[in-house]
C-alpha cells in the first residue's frame, strides 16, 4: 500500500483526506514493510541514545525525531501532522492539553508588552478572562470589537495594534464575521490575525486559505467527538510557526500520548460527524423558529442570524452548536425547560455524540457592544441523536417553560 496521504498528483476529498492524514508508513509500518491501520500508542518520558555522541546529535535538533517526552512520540506526531494537512499553506500544527492552552499560547506568541490586541467582543469567556488576568499585567493592552465590524476594524487599529483574534461564529451569540475583510485589513497593516475555528473546524471554515495567520481548535470538541479527552491545537501560517514552536516548547506544553490516539481516532470520521450535527441542528433550529414560546433562533445557517450572508459566503456548511431566545419569561422558566429533557445532557463543552442544553446569559460578557434579548436564552449542541427525538423533547421542555409562566 502506498503511502494514503498521497493523492497522486490529484486533488483528494475531504473525507479521503480525513482518512489518510496523519497515517504515513513512517508511523504505522515497521522496517520489514509490515504496517497497522492506525499510529499505535508511544508512551514516553526518556528516550535512551546509544552513546553520548548521539544524545548530542539528536540535541542539536531536538525537533527531528525522538529526543525527550515533551517533545513527543509518532503517537503525537501523527495528529499534528493529520491536523496540519487540514490546511493547506499550513507549515506546522502544536498540540496543547486544552483548547484554552491553545488559545492563550498562540497570544503570547505574537504579543509582547506594550502591544494592543484587537478582541472580538463575542469570545469564549475564558478568552476574555486571559486578555483581563495575564495580558494586562504583562502590559499588553486588549481592545474589544464588534463582531460584525468586518473592514471598518480599519478603524480600531492603532499604533501599537499588533494582533486582531477573531472567534466566527460567536461561542454564544454566533455573530458570524467578515474574515476575508478582517484579514484584508490586518495584511495591509502587518498585522497577525488569530481564528478561534472550532465550531467550523476546517472541513468547514479554511482559515488559512482566507489568510488567517494562526487557526485554532479546542480538539476537545469535534475532533475528538466521544467527550473523553481534552486538547487543542494551533495550525500556523508559514511566517508564524517558529514562533509559535518556541513559545510552546517554552511552556512546557505537552499533550498525553492516549488523548492524542483519541483525537487521531476521532478524526477519521469527523466528516460524517459533522455532516450529521449540522443536519440534525439545522431540523432543530428551523422547528424552534416555528414556535411562539421562541422569540429568536441564533443559528449561522438561518437568514436572521447576524454575519448570514458571511456564512453563506466563506463556510462549506453548519456544525450542531446554536443557541435560541425565549419569548419572556425568567431563569426558573427556563430551568424547567432544561431540567427535564430526557435526551439532552446539562454540561459544558460540545462537539460529542450527545445533545447538551445550557442556560446562557451573553449580556454580562459584552463591552463593546450591547447583547439586548426578548427573554432568557439557551445553547444547544444537537448530537447524533434522531432530530425528531429532540424535538419531541424539546417541545414538552418549551411546554413546562409556558406552564412556569
């Protein structure tokens, strides 16, 4: 068998490329040209060297092969390399132990005291919680945007404006954003622009072919799919992955060679995940917009979403994750809707086989901009269950809520 990365010279699909990255002979076949279908499991902290000379060698490049444990084993290598083959252009991807670690090292990557950053007012709490915690001691400044701003950021940037982060859809509100307008704006400035993709992943969202300079995915999620591993990763741009290299080794950052094996494994069938999360979200979202308990459906895929003709533009199609605004009523009310779906879960995170519910409230987040809302909302991830299922459910859910007044 040759090697399935390749595609001999022709263009491959998304799924046939999902299938072979990352498995190159070189990780799963042994000398004799024996292989297995999946990159096995390396468990390792010390790597031993035949002599002193050797040790020295591999020292002088400890980035070529196997040199220590925090460097990782093929069993690393492998979904770096599967994730990095996602983007075309990409040079490299770095692994991280959450999606947050991903995040806030690919910051630190491209900012140093006295820099501004551009924050897009509808990221991912702990985002905002970085850029208030660690960046402002440090010096670094954090401005927040609108996220529909699109080329008009022009207008934000200043002098010190080293880095504009972008999160498209928002992780509550799913403004969807202008990235090719942002990015437009950011390359004419010498600006590094950063992608918080993980909704889209990119089967869906090609950052780095829109130009985005650092994309990244809280691989807990979609890649991952089961809900058992946590991770993240950061895919660069050719002009950023040296940096980003340095700073993460600089870290100390490190991912489980077993979570890796789950994240390689998940990926496989990431495109029939997704496929099924978008459809089965989509059913949802357009039945909740039939409802008179539901005053509004923030869902990319629907023409009242903000950023919609965005979406339709620059994303090859919808994951499960959306939220809607009940029409009044109060927190109680809309616990009593959660508290007894039988076949949505209440928890954090997203992006598994299993349907969650999440009460959210967005307004206490916003700076830049006002989040206003008929009523208290709620998050949905729909998962792989049958749509007419969760509707089912979801429709005695929005009676308790009108019982509860």
């Amino acid at each position: 068998m040759s090697d399935p990365t390749e595609g001999g010279g022709q263009a491959i699909g998304a799924g046939t490329r999902l299938v072979g990255a990352g498995r190159s002979p070189r990780y799963t076949h042994m000398a004799g040209g024996r292989g297995i279908v999946s990159p096995p499991v390396w468990r390792a902290s010390t790597i031993l060297f035949d002599s002193v000379a050797e040790l020295r060698a591999a020292g002088r490049d400890p980035n070529d092969g196997l040199y220590y444990g925090r460097r990782g084993t093929p069993t690393q290598w492998a979904l770096a390399e599967a994730l990095t083959e996602l983007e075309p252009g990409a040079a490299g991807t770095m692994l991280y132990p959450s999606g947050v670690a991903a995040v806030t090292t690919a910051l630190l990557s491209v900012l140093k005291p006295g820099d501004e950053l551009l924050m897009v007012d509808s990221a991912y709490e702990p985002t905002r919680a970085f850029c208030r915690n660690i960046l402002a001691p440090m010096g670094i400044a954090t401005r927040f945007y609108d996220p529909l701003a699109g080329a008009g950021i022009a207008e934000l940037i200043g002098e010190r404006t080293a880095a504009i982060f972008l999160e498209s859809p928002g992780s509550l509100t799913f403004e969807v954003q202008d990235i090719p307008a942002i990015v437009a704006v950011a390359q004419a400035r010498g600006i590094v622009t950063l992608l918080d993709n993980t909704w889209a992943t990119p089967l869906l969202l090609p950052a780095l072919a829109l130009g985005v300079d650092l994309s990244i995915l809280a691989c807990t999620k979609y890649v991952v799919g089961h809900s058992d591993a946590m991770l993240g990763s950061v895919t660069a741009a050719p002009a950023r992955w040296e940096a980003l290299r340095r700073t993460t080794h600089a870290l100390g950052h490190c991912v489980s060679p077993d979570d890796a094996f789950l994240a390689s494994r998940g990926l496989r069938t990431l495109g029939v995940r997704l496929k099924a999360h978008g459809e089965g979200g989509l059913a949802v979202a357009r039945w909740l917009e039939t409802r008179a308990e539901v005053a509004r459906v923030l869902h990319p895929a629907l023409p009242s979403c903000p950023g919609h003709a965005a979406f339709v533009r620059d994303f090859a199609g919808a994951s499960g994750l959306f939220s809607f605004v009940l029409a009044g009523g109060d927190d109680a009310a809309r616990a009593a809707l959660i508290d007894g779906l039988a076949h949505f879960g209440i928890g954090y995170s997203w992006g598994g086989f299993e349907s969650l519910a999440l009460p959210i409230d967005p307004a206490g987040l916003r700076t830049a901009t006002r989040w206003q809302a008929e009523g208290p909302a709620v998050r949905l991830h729909i998962g792989l269950e049958d749509p007419a299922d969760l509707i089912a459910d979801l429709a005695r859910g929005l009676d308790r809520y009108a019982a509860a007044g």
